[in-house]
C-alpha cells in the first residue's frame, strides 16, 4: 500500500495526473472516501492528465459520464444505486471494455461486481480544510506490477505509514 498526502485539490488533482502517466487501457480505478474527500477532483486532475479537455463533473445523477482524451477516460459514480445488479444493468462490463481507463466513485461499495484486477484509491479528509491522505492499493497483476512505478511517481507526496 502507498500513503500519500496533498495539502490542496491542485495538489490532489497533481497526484492524480501522476497516476494518470501509469495509466493502461482497460485499466479500473476505485475511489473511495466521503462526501467531499476529493474523488471528483482526482478524476479531474486524471482526465487532464490523459488530454481531457471538456469539464469534468460528477456524474451522481447522470451515472456514467465518458470524456476523450488519449483514450477513453470513463467517470461512474455508484452513490445512488441501491442495489449491485444496477450497476450491471448500466453495462459495467461494456463500459471496461471500451479501451480507456474507468474510474467508479464509491468502488468499494461494488467491489463484488467488478473484476479483481484494479487501482483501489481511498481519500480521507486531513486536517487542514484542503488536506488529503490517499492510500493506494493495488489488486490483481495489472497495478501491482506498477506498484514501485507508482511509488516512485508519487515520491512528493508520500507519508510513512
């Protein structure tokens, strides 16, 4: 597991692009956190990082929103599902397979409906108003075979655990 800390959401949204340069097609990210812990503002800094030029939003109510960049950038939010078969009845499966990067808000929550190859990131509010700790875990071959990669990109920021 990587520990990181930002200290804004620029600097939040920095990381994320950092991630972002490790990124794969076909690659999913999980975020998890509160409400405002900074899941949006990774996404944004992630989708600017792989060329994303149109405003990223929530999609909370809309559910699925998908932006070009490099490649597809794929931006889910589970907030308001109630149940796991809605998450397949909104096409997860196709939505992995379009050949960009899928990042679902809330991921842990769905965990037993998404493959077991993924980037789990979970933000936490600091202790200043704009300060986040991010704890990045990598599950399945994908990501762990970046893990020192990631590391090693994310060095600015790291904390001990």
């Amino acid at each position: 597991m990587i520990l990181a800390r930002t200290k804004s959401v620029d600097d939040t949204r920095a990381l994320a692009a950092e991630v972002a340069a490790l990124a794969r097609p076909g690659d999913l990210i999980l975020l998890a956190g509160d409400l405002g812990a900074g899941k949006t503002s990774f996404v944004q800094g992630f989708g600017r990082a792989l060329g994303v030029e149109e405003a990223i939003t929530s999609p909370t109510f809309v559910l699925v929103r998908t932006y070009e960049g490099v490649f597809p950038v794929v931006h889910v939010d589970v907030y308001r599902l109630e149940h796991l078969q809605e998450l397949a009845d909104l096409g997860i499966g196709e939505l992995l397979d379009q050949g960009g990067v899928t990042l679902v808000e809330w991921g842990d929550v769905v965990v037993p409906v998404l493959p077991t190859d993924f980037l789990e990131v979970q933000l936490a509010l600091g202790e200043g108003e704009e300060e986040r700790t991010l704890s990045l875990r990598a599950v399945g071959t994908g990501w762990s075979a970046r893990i020192d990669p990631l590391r090693g990109a994310l060095e600015r920021w790291l904390v001990e655990p």
